[in-house]
C-alpha cells in the first residue's frame, strides 16, 4: 500500500480498452498497448479483476470501471481470449 500511495502516477485517470487482441492502458503519466504475450496471468476476484504483466507488477480492474456488460460478461470474455490455454 505504502508504494502505491508513493506513486501520484497509478493514483490519478487510467482508462482502458481492451479488444480481443490487444489491451490499451492509457494515464496521466503513461500510455502502453500490451499484447497476449505481456499477460503473466489474471487473477479473478469479487469486485476486482488483476491483469499481471509481471510476478509482481498488475493493473487492478474495478467492477464499478466497466461502462458496457457486466463484470462476469468480462471475466468470460478474458479467459476467453487472454488466460494462457
């Protein structure tokens, strides 16, 4: 928490897009396109869902985030395309 609370940068606007081939992260600070091969893993949880792109290192998805279909819609639409078969 302590480092999350160091970096103003992950605390202010992120908006993402993900499709079926890519996910686009776009911030204040930074803008990334990863594809399948970035994603470590996706940890799938209540209200959150953690996209890694390192052991260590994720973007954190909020269930209130989504602006089209529902939270479960988009977890089945991540194993779908990005959980490693």
């Amino acid at each position: 928490m302590r480092l999350y609370k160091s970096n103003k940068g992950v605390q202010g606007f992120q908006e993402f897009i993900i499709d079926e081939e890519y996910i686009y992260q776009k911030s204040n600070i930074s803008e990334a396109t990863f594809d399948k091969s970035y994603i470590h893993k996706i940890g799938y949880h209540k209200d959150i869902i953690i996209i890694y792109i390192s052991k260590g290192q994720g973007f954190f998805l909020h269930r209130t985030w989504l602006e089209n279909g529902t939270f479960e819609e988009f977890a089945t639409f991540l194993k779908e395309y990005y959980d490693k078969k």
